[in-house]
C-alpha cells in the first residue's frame, strides 16, 4: 500500500538531529521529499537529504527558508533549546525567555511564515513534551512551553482548518538533547528513569518519530496530542 507521504513535500524545522533526523528518514522511506531546517544547517545534502538554514527567532530567515522551499505538505516542527531546571527564584528570566522564543514563538512564527506555502489540506505537526502535564520542581518553563504548545495545537486546528494541526509529546527518549551529560551520566539517567515506566527503558528517536508519521498520514486527525512516553503520565 503507497503511503499518504509518496511525493508529498515535507519541511522539518529542527531536523539535523534525534527526533526530527528520524521523522525526517521516516518520511523519506515512505515516498516523500524531505527539507531538514535547522539553525546549523547550510545548503546542502544533511544525510542525504536537501537541507537549508534557518534561525526561527528571525522572521527574515523563515521568510527565506519557504520562499526557498515553495509550495509544500507537510511542516514538521522539533526546534527546541536545551533548559536547564532550576526554581523560579533561581532563573534568569531573560534566559527563560529566551527558551520560549525558540520552541514556542518560534513555532508560531514558523506557521504565520509557512501558510501562504502550505497546501491547504496539509498539516503542521508541533512538538510538546510529558512536562507540560506532569508537574516536576524546578521545571517551570518546560512545563510553561509545553502546556502552551498543546493548548495552542488544539486552537489552530480548529482556526487553520482544512490544514490539520496535531502535537508530538515525547517522555524521555535517546537523543543528542542530553549531550551536555557525560556518557556515564547519561546511561545513569536513563537506567534510573527506564526503571520508573511502565516499559522498562526510555524511548528511541525512531519511535517517537513513528507518531509524526501517523500525524501527517491520518488525514482524520486534527487537534490531537499524541503521547510517546512509555507510560511516563501514569
């Protein structure tokens, strides 16, 4: 059976790396042509795959990124900084915003931005996390971006319509996000979360991919949170 995707056009923004390189390699295998974004790409093959450079806190750069790109399907967004849990009093809210200004203004500008490119039957598919409904101290602005994230998905699929808006919510999933933890720590935190679910381990890009995939291909699901967590909400 041909997948939905075949010789759709596909754009993911945040694509050079853990999730979005493996929605990106997903979509590719099921037909589509794909144009990985990210703020340390250029114009070339990433991976073999056309990519283009785009910073999503500057509206000029997204301007050109789809004017470069045209017509297209699909808008895929995975752009995310790297937060650092601390308590409200502890934060500098400068940095805090700054964090917004990525994952949550960056998607809205995004969308503004790509809407007189995407098709008007498309879908836009926005990423969350489980710490928007699973309240941890210290990780207010997670939380805050993440609860943002959904409720917004839910009103611009109803405001965007006939384009179907959807959200991606991941638990903790192998991926470059924990780079900045040695090896020995990083194993450590995954053994120790992976005891806590219900599955028994943390999750891989290739699977949280997996739910973008049914996103864009389920032509009857709009407005839509998909959980790939492992159980991490029970």
């Amino acid at each position: 059976m041909t997948s939905p995707l075949n010789g759709k056009t596909v754009v993911v923004i945040g694509g050079s790396s853990g999730i979005g390189a493996a929605v990106a390699e997903q979509a590719r295998s099921r037909g589509a042509q794909v144009v990985l974004a990210g703020r340390r790409l250029s114009s070339e093959l990433h991976n073999g795959l056309r990519s283009e450079p785009v910073d999503v806190t500057d509206n000029a750069s997204l301007q050109r990124l789809f004017e470069s790109v045209g017509r297209f399907d699909h808008l895929v967004y995975t752009a995310g900084p790297a937060v650092q849990a601390k308590n409200l009093q502890d934060t500098d809210l400068q940095l805090a915003q700054d964090n917004f200004n990525v994952k949550l203004w960056g998607a809205l500008r995004a969308i503004q931005l790509a809407l007189p490119f995407l098709d008007e039957h498309g879908s836009i598919v926005l990423t969350s996390g489980q710490l928007g409904r699973k309240l941890v101290p210290g990780q207010f602005i997670k939380i805050g971006i993440n609860a943002a994230t959904e409720a917004l998905g839910k009103q611009l699929a109803k405001e965007l319509a006939p384009r179907r808006v959807n959200v991606v919510s991941p638990g903790v999933i192998d991926t470059p996000a924990y780079a900045g933890l040695s090896e020995d720590q990083r194993e450590a935190m995954y053994a120790k979360v992976g005891q806590a679910l219900p599955v028994g381990r943390v999750g891989q890009a290739y699977e949280v991919a997996a739910g973008y995939v049914l996103a864009m291909e389920n032509a009857f699901m709009t407005g839509s949170v998909i959980d790939i967590d492992g159980g991490g909400l029970l």
